[in-house]
C-alpha cells in the first residue's frame, strides 16, 4: 500500500480477532466465494486463468440463489468465483491447449476452504485479506466498455488510449482509503460518522497551499468524486465499507461545474449532503487497510498492544495518543497487574527532566485518576520527590486523603510549570490553555518575579507561551520578561 514507510498513525481500536472474522465470513462477496467453493466439484469447468467457462454461469448464480437468467447474477457469481480462485477456496487445473483443441480446465474445492469452519479466526482474516487484494485490484480498472475500445489491431489494451496508468490508479485507491483510516482513527480511533465522498475526492486533489481551488480543480475534484462512487460500490461487498452512494437524482439535477463546486465545498451549503456520497470504514475495514499499512512498513499502531510491555514504554508511546485512546491503552495495560505494583511502575516511568517528561506524568496521571484506595501508599511513596510530589499531593486531596503535607513554593512553581508543558506538548495551544494560565497563577502573589527561577527544562518556553496566551496584558507582559530572565539564566 502507498504510504511513508516511517510515518506513524494514532492507534485504532479494534474488535478481537475472533468478531473480526465473524464479520469477515459474513461479508457479501467473501461468503459467495465459500458457497461457490462448496459448489465446485467434478464438473466444474473453467478457461485460461482459472475463469468459469460462460455456459457454467447460470448454474453458479444459481447456486449463489440467483435467477440463472439473470444478468447480473452471472456478473456477481463471476466475481465471487474470482476471488474463490484467488483465495485458494478453489484449486483449478487450467486447461492445455498445447494440442490446439478447445478443452476445459477443472475445478474442485482447495484445501484452505477447510479454514472457513475450522480455521483460527487469524487464518480466516489471511483468506479475507487476500479476497480484499482482489477486490481492491478489480476496484483499480476502468470501465470494461473503456477496456474493449482501447483494443488495439493486436489486441492488446492501448494505454495511452485509454489514459488509465494502472499502477497510478492503485495508487491513487490507497492514498484514498489511508485518508479515509486517518479520519477515523484520527478522533477516535474507531469508526464513527461517515465521512462526505467530496472531503476525501478534495484530500486527494486539492494541494494543501491552495486556499481557493481553480475551475480546473474544482473538476479535478468532481471527477475524482464520481471515479470514488463507482470504487466504492465494488468495496462495499467485501465489508471494508458501508457506503451510501452519490444520489442519481442530484447528478442529473446538476450539471458538470455546479457538481464541481458543491463536491469540492463538501456540499457545505446543501441541507442533505450525503447527497454527494457518504462512506465509512467498517472495523473489518480498519483491520484490512491497517494490515496493509503495516505490509507497507507504516507504524499504525492498535490500542492493546502495549498490555505486555512496561510502564516505560507505556507511558512514552501514549504521550502521542489521543486522550481517548491512551486512556484506552492504559486501562487495557492495568487489566490483570495488581494495582499497587503497577502504580508504582508507573510512577518511576514519569519521572525525567528530557523534553517528554511533562506529557509522561500527564498520562501517568491520567491513568492514576481512576485508581482506588489500593494506590495510595505507592502515591504516598513518592511525596517527597521533587517531580512526582506535586502530583501525588493532588491524587491525594482530590479523594480527601488526610495527612497531604502543604507543598513548598519551590514544587508548587515546579508543578506549574510542568502542568503547562504537558499541556503544550499534548493540544498544542488550544482556546482552553489561557484559562488554565490564568488559574494556575491567580492565587500566588508575584508568581512571575520567583517562577523563572524553577530548575525545569521548560521553563523559559513555558513563560514564552504564557507571555502569548495569558488573557491579563499585565501578566502577559511579566511573563515575557521572566522568559527573558529564565533564556539567560540558562545561558
């Protein structure tokens, strides 16, 4: 799949193996695969490239419960034995026409059909990846009416023709469904709402520097929109998507430039946009293109992973999680440890003066905030610690503890300090983090003459972004100079 090799993805949320591959053999296409590999016997007959041969057909689709007359039953059973083929649901013997007659090949079930009743649910989700390689390679070739035309006197596809760069349609597809795996992972970490088919046509056509698109785009962006909704159609079968398509009746209403601009606007003026498409990846969908990633040699973490390392790599891996996912990760890794030892395992990972350390005892504190009186004589051990104290004293006082010894001025500038730059280093400046300047200083009296000189490797860029942020000017102000003080003093 397409990707940065080094790139690395907030952590999804996954169901356990075995309800993946419950999804997996309840898929449309896949479970018409295992029915068709079921059917396959003495006088299954196939082409060159393991083909049912076109007589064959009706008798497959009806097998799958389809009209034998009709059409589109024939096209779905021959999807279906394709990717029955691929997967190794059936082992066909091609045919030799080495002697120039016309023979037939034949077909009978293959040994990995056995895994569908009797597999682990990991072998089950190998069969299902590799139906989804063939599904997703289907979804990469243009129109077959396009194919036949572009035929040259050879016959042999004319590419130039045909303007179809096969190796740049699968590419664009990837880059299509990773946008679509950031989106959802990228709150949650789970699926949630679907996202409009135009947000994902513009992430993939719009340059990010370009603040108003061009005509040009705008059609770029369209067209992209309308390749996506016939792809996606393909994908819905196989469980990765659950997709509502471009309504027909808004296409014909509108016309090739007005389709273009509300596309690219994510129809942000129209009541209904799911008008315009609308798709979400299923979690069956965040498994396959997450293995994909991971096939790729892109880090796309999974929230559980983490259960059997220790509170060091804990702690370093969630201070670049969401909240809601390291909150998830963190319960997984305390379920089955007794919470006195892990408390205080947690506790020595949080401490450190390099740069991830306030965002580390943020998390430690984040996975303390749920824990019970259990926790409290490792919370007490480290009162007297000049990085863990401040924190211990409020886990302490917020569950009405008695005898919190008072924190010196010293660890309460420290704690201010470090509260900042783990809010700085988790959110980055949002609307929230002047209020919490303001509280934080509010109640200590010359609190910018004495903070510059806490021995805490944020502090100057602490003060610099409170001399920003700060909603009182004068404090705002004082900060600025303290920051001042704090870069020399460093100097």
């Amino acid at each position: 799949m397409s990707a940065e090799p080094h790139a690395t993805l907030p952590p999804v949320r996954l169901p356990s193996d075995a309800e993946l591959a419950r999804d997996a053999l309840g898929a449309p296409l896949f479970a018409r695969a295992v029915r068709l590999a079921r059917w396959a016997g003495p006088d299954t007959r196939v082409d060159i490239g393991g083909e049912l041969v076109a007589a064959q057909l009706p008798e497959a689709a009806a097998a799958l419960g389809f009209d034998a007359a009709d059409e589109e039953g024939a096209v779905l059973a021959s999807q279906a034995w394709r990717v029955a083929v691929d997967t190794g649901l059936v082992d066909v013997t091609e045919p030799d026409d080495d002697d120039g007659e016309e023979e037939s090949g034949t077909a009978v079930p293959g040994e990995d059909l056995a895994l569908v009743t009797g597999g682990a649910p990991g072998e089950v989700l190998d069969l299902w990846l590799a139906a989804l390689d063939t599904v997703l390679a289907d979804a990469s070739v243009p129109d077959l009416d396009g194919l036949v035309d572009a035929l040259d006197a050879g016959g042999e596809i004319d590419f130039d023709q045909l303007d179809w760069n096969p190796r740049r349609e699968a590419d664009f597809l990837d880059g299509v469904l990773a946008n679509l795996y950031l989106l959802t992972v990228a709150e949650r970490g789970a699926p949630d709402g679907p996202v409009p088919l135009p947000v994902l046509a513009a992430s993939m056509v719009i340059p990010q520097d370009m603040s108003e698109p061009t005509d040009a785009v705008l059609e770029q962006v369209s067209d992209a929109m309308m390749r996506l909704d016939e792809q996606f159609r393909q994908l819905e079968p196989i469980g990765l998507v659950e997709f509502r398509p471009v309504d027909e009746a808004l296409m014909a209403e509108t016309d090739d430039e007005e389709l273009a601009a509300g596309s690219a606007a994510g129809a942000a003026d129209d009541e209904d946009v799911s008008r315009y498409g609308m798709v979400r990846l299923t979690p069956l969908g965040l498994y396959g293109i997450r293995a994909r990633m991971l096939e790729a040699g892109v880090t796309a973490p999974a929230v559980g992973e983490l259960a059997d390392k220790g509170a060091d790599a804990l702690l370093d891996a969630v201070s670049g999680y969401p909240e809601g996912a390291a909150q998830a990760e963190i319960e997984q890794w305390l379920t089955g440890r007794e919470l006195p030892a892990a408390v205080a395992e947690l506790l020595a990972a949080a401490r450190g003066a390099d740069e991830g350390g306030p965002l580390r005892r943020l998390r430690c504190q984040q996975a303390l905030a749920p824990a019970g009186p259990e926790a409290e004589p490792a919370v007490r051990a480290v009162l007297d610690d000049p990085e863990l104290g401040g924190l211990a004293r409020v886990w302490l006082s917020e569950r009405g503890a008695a005898d919190v010894p008072a924190p010196d001025g010293a660890m309460v500038f420290w704690l201010t300090v470090d509260t900042i730059a783990a809010q700085l280093a988790a959110d980055g400046e949002t609307a929230e983090l002047p209020l919490l300047m303001e509280s934080l200083t509010a109640h200590h009296t010359g609190f910018f003459d004495q903070v510059w000189r806490v021995e805490h490797p944020a502090t100057a860029y602490v003060l610099e972004a409170m001399g920003r942020l700060h909603p009182d000017k004068k404090a705002a102000k004082e900060a600025r100079k303290a920051a001042f003080k704090a870069r020399s003093r460093q100097s």
